[in-house]
C-alpha cells in the first residue's frame, strides 16, 4: 500500500517563502514521477510541477521562475520550494505519485495561505 503524506504548509506573508515536502512509502518510490497539484475553493485541481524519475521537471506557467520541484530518493521524499509567494497561490497543496496506466495515489493535502 502507498502512502503519500504532505507537510509544511502553512500561513506567509505575500513574497515569502515555503518548503512543501512529501514522505512516500509502500513502493519502489525512485521508479515514479512525482508531482504536486493544487486546488482552492470552487475551483479544478491544477497541475503545478512533476518531476520524473530521471529528473526532468514540468512546471504550471504560473509558478515558473517561482516555485522548484526536487525529490530525494534515497529519502522517498518529494519537495516544492515556493518562493515570492502571492495570494493566488492559497490553495491546498496534494503531492500525486503517477503510474503507467492506472490512477496513481494521492496524498492527503496540505493547506498553504498566503495573506497579509
């Protein structure tokens, strides 16, 4: 069984900065790309970055040049660095572990406000 677990959100200030991190276990967790997405209020669950297995990252035009996306696989954990944070990023944060074919697995979601 999978189990993706989000941390580090929380409430910043507009500019400011988080680090999301997300702990896999229950499967061979340096084979998958990873990716985060986001979905706030009354709206679709975006797609915000993916890293594969090789490395090679994809980024929502909105947070490119902003946010970066690396993964530690000797730790089976994911990151999402987020910097110069705007309002329009609140949302809750899901760390997504994709598979060839098959719905992949969530995790549970982290929500990160950013107000002043």
């Amino acid at each position: 069984q999978v189990q993706l677990v989000e941390s580090g959100g929380g409430l910043v200030q507009p500019g400011g900065s988080l680090r999301l991190s997300c702990a896999a276990s229950g499967s061979i967790f340096n084979i998958y790309t990873m990716a985060w997405y986001r979905q706030a209020p009354g709206k679709q669950r975006e797609l915000v970055a993916a890293i594969s297995s090789g490395g090679s990252t994809n980024y929502s035009d909105s947070v490119k040049g902003r946010f970066t996306i690396s993964r530690d696989n000797a730790k089976n954990t994911v990151f999402l660095q987020m910097n110069s944070l705007k309002p329009e990023d609140t949302a809750v944060y899901y760390c997504h572990q994709r598979r060839v074919g098959r719905p992949g697995y969530w995790g549970q979601g982290t929500q990160v406000t950013v107000s002043s």
